[in-house]
C-alpha cells in the first residue's frame, strides 16, 4: 500500500515508518547482536534479561525473514521521490517524528 497509495497516507507515514522500524529491527536482529544478557524494554536506561524476549525475538526474526523482501521497504524510500512537495513534507515530517 505505501508503494502505491503513499502520497495519501498524509499524518499516518508515522504508522507505517513505525512498522518499517519493527521490521528493520527483526530483519537485522541476531541474538549476538545485543551484549550478552542485555534486553531493552519501552524505558531508557533500564535493561532487564529475559530468555523468553530474546526467543520471542528470535523467531520473529526468522518469521519476518522468510516473508518480507528487504527490497520492498526499499522501495517505499524509492517512491518518495514522486511524491509533490506536499506529500514529501509530510513523509519527511512523520519520519523526523518517528526518529525522535
């Protein structure tokens, strides 16, 4: 939908670059990615250890990267640039927001 409806999702990018986000996260997660023993939770500063989130995780990962193509995410990036200057400000908006 972003690919080919994206120039009217106005204030709702912030939705689909939040997922973007999730998925990127799942699509480059590796168990030995984060130091050993460390799990973020929603709070800064505050890490707590869970066998149950990093299994959790590691089979979203695996699950995502037999669906999603990375090249679809990069074609929602790619489409941007047809966009007018409207609906390119609003796309860049939500993504400053997001990133926030």
């Amino acid at each position: 939908m972003a690919t080919s409806y994206g120039r009217y999702f106005r204030s709702s990018w912030k939705y689909v670059l939040e997922n973007i986000s999730k998925i990127d996260y799942y699509l480059h997660y590796s168990p030995h990615s984060i130091n050993q023993g460390d799990v973020y939770i929603n709070e800064p500063n505050k890490t707590f250890r869970s066998e149950s989130n990093e299994s959790l995780d590691h089979i979203n990962s695996e699950t995502i990267k037999n669906i999603i193509d990375p090249n679809s995410i990069n074609r929602i990036f790619s489409k941007s640039s047809e966009f007018n200057l409207e609906e390119i400000l609003d796309f860049i908006t939500c993504l400053c927001r997001m990133s926030e």
